[in-house]
C-alpha cells in the first residue's frame, strides 16, 4: 500500500472543451468527461485514481465549471463537496489553481498543493508517484516545482523545460532549477532539443507550498492576488460564497498560469523540475488520440462501445456514438468521427486543423452542435 503524503494536497483542474478532439469532446461533456484510452473509466476518474493513493479521497479538489458539477460528482462519488470547487465562467488556469490554493492555505495553512490536469494520459503510476514525491520535497524548501516528462520523440505539439544547474534537496533524487521554458519548436529544433537531454517536455504540472505559490500570483498580478483572496476569505460560508463568485469572479483576468508564475519565478531562481520517466500524453488532437490507442500498430484504431467498423487495408481512428456501419477501405492514417449530429473526417496529418472548424461555427451561430 502507497503511503500518504500529509502535508500534500492534490488540484485538478477541470475545465476547457477540447476543441480539436470535436465533434467527441463538447461544452456539455468536454474530453476530460470521456473514456480515450479504453481504460472503461473518464481521464478524470483515471486522474483521480494516480492521486488517491498519495493523498487519500479527502485531499483532492477539482476545479470545474457550474455546469459539469453532476457530472464530476457523478464520476467521482467519494468527493467530499467541499472539495469541489465551481468556476462560474472559465478564467483559466492562474484563477483556477490560484483559488484552489488561496481556500486550501486558509484551511491548512502549510499545505504543499500539486496541479494536475483532468484531461491527461499518464502510463506508469509507480514512476508518477516517485516524480510527485520529489517534487514535493522540493517544494517544501519553498521552491515552485515542475515535473517535466523525459521526451520520447521529437514532439513539435508540446513545449519544452531547459534544465539548468542541479538543485541538492533531502527527499529529491533528482531535480534542477528551471533555466528557461520554450514554446512549441519546429522539427529541427526539437530534434536538438532531444539530442542535448537537458530538455524536457513541459507536461503543465505544479507543486508548491500554497503560501509560495500564492506570493509569487502577487508579486507578478497584485490585482488578480487580491481577487483570489477575497473569494477564499468568503469561500466555506456557504451564504457568501454565490455573491462573492458572481460579482469577483467575471473581473478577474483571464491567462495562463505559466505566464504568473512558473515564467517569472524561473527568472527568479525559484523554480524547479524534477524529471517523469513515465508515458505521457495531453491528448492534444485526434493524431495524438489514434498514436495512444494504436499501441505502435499501424492498423485501425477504434473507439466506442457500439462501434460497427470494417475496415480493409486502412490504418487511422474511428471514433463511434452510433450504431451505423462505417467501412473504410484502402486508407491510410484517416481520422473518423461519427456522433448523431455531427460527422468529421480528416487525416492525422490535418488532425489540428479541427480548432478551425469550430471557430468557423462559432462564427456561423450553428452554436447547437457545440
């Protein structure tokens, strides 16, 4: 049995739609809500259960939306309520793991909070928990620690983490100080990226003392701390908490957490990364989604309960909410997404470009297959 870490609370985030994996992931069931992987639970609940046996069922918040409450709680029954954090409207990620932090530092002042997104696949729990661990001995120095996966390829669709010098820290078997971060790069310069081994694909988790993270929101946007800090005093009184959400919550500035935090204090020296030796996939697109079920395979992956797929000479992803009869015959890496109102079909190639098709029917109004 995995022993708990006491002072350790785990975060995650639950929010966005996916837009490049529609017509499957919508606003009313964004991917997190789905099983990708065959696993015969959501990534939520597969995120649930890496976390559970590190903090127990009482120390997990998720941050999600009004509107996927019945279907978080649905997934995930052994969620205490006040553990499920509501966002009125999306504000991304500083908001989000910022107000999780601010409620948690006013309930247990030293707590350690780890960020982990709802929508990620992760192959190797023993090796994630060794990484979170370390991490968190790290963090425990009052540093701000990442956990930075050992790339496998050279990936154009993630960014990256540069390695500076080593940081020595009882309990951490292996971390660093964070020299610089590196958006998504071109083939090429991912290629030397893997080559120089000092780099490491940036996978979006952060673990740190709450009171640290929460200095560092204040230093770099005062405005955004101080909104943060007005919800979390008004947050366990159940009478001031709707108010306080609906009147604060809509002014606070949307960006990202990389751009308040961990950016800033990697020029401070204040943040860390310790390296994941485990599989890792942010499920980016439907390329990435038929990559993960294929298992290597250069035949057809297929998705879905129902699904009623012939296939002949083809390679790709079909992903079925129906009970029609999808053949595909002598094609190679196509991507196939049949649900009862919408119909995709693209090549792993083209597999980003779904984004555009979405914005394109925001802007039409076909609002109802969104």
């Amino acid at each position: 049995m995995v022993e708990h870490i006491e002072d350790f609370y785990a975060v995650i985030p639950a929010g966005g739609v996916g837009s490049r994996l529609w017509p499957l992931s919508r606003a009313d069931a964004p991917k997190f809500l789905h099983d990708l992987t065959g696993s015969g639970h959501s990534l939520l609940r597969d995120t649930w259960n890496r976390l559970e046996p590190l903090t127990g069922p009482d120390r997990i918040a998720v941050v999600t939306g009004r509107a996927h409450r019945a279907a978080v709680e649905g997934q995930l029954p052994g969620i205490p309520d006040k553990n499920v954090i509501l966002e009125s409207e999306p504000r991304d990620s500083a908001a989000a793991i910022g107000l999780a932090a601010a409620i948690l530092h006013r309930r247990h002042p030293d707590v350690v909070i780890g960020s982990f997104a709802a929508d990620h696949v992760i192959r190797g729990s023993r090796v994630f928990e060794f990484a979170v661990r370390d991490a968190v001995a790290v963090a425990r120095e009052g540093y701000i620690c990442t956990i930075g996966i050992a790339p496998s390829e050279p990936a154009i669709g993630f960014g990256y983490i540069k390695r500076g010098g080593e940081l020595i820290v009882d309990g951490a078997r292996d971390a660093s100080l964070v020299e610089r971060f590196v958006e998504k790069p071109d083939l090429e310069t991912a290629k030397s990226y893997v080559a120089d081994r000092s780099y490491l694909w940036n996978a979006g988790m952060f673990i740190s003392r709450a009171d640290v993270l929460l200095a560092e929101i204040e230093a770099n946007n005062p405005t955004l701390h101080a909104g943060l800090m007005e919800l979390a005093e008004a947050w366990d009184d159940r009478d001031r908490r709707g108010p306080a959400v609906d009147r604060i919550w809509p002014t606070l500035e949307k960006i990202a957490i990389d751009y308040v935090v961990a950016e800033p204090a990697a020029e401070k020296g204040k943040l860390a990364v310790v390296p994941g030796h485990f599989d890792w996939d942010d499920v980016g697109d439907f390329a990435s989604l038929a990559k993960l079920n294929s298992a290597g395979r250069s035949d057809l992956a297929i998705l879905g309960q129902n699904a009623r797929v012939l296939s002949d000479a083809a390679s790709g992803i079909v992903v079925s909410q129906t009970s029609r009869v999808i053949s595909i015959i002598g094609v190679r890496d196509i991507v196939v997404v049949d649900t009862d109102d919408a119909l995709l079909v693209t090549t792993a190639e083209h597999a980003q470009r779904v984004k555009s098709v979405v914005d394109a029917l925001k802007v039409t109004g076909r609002g109802d297959v969104l």
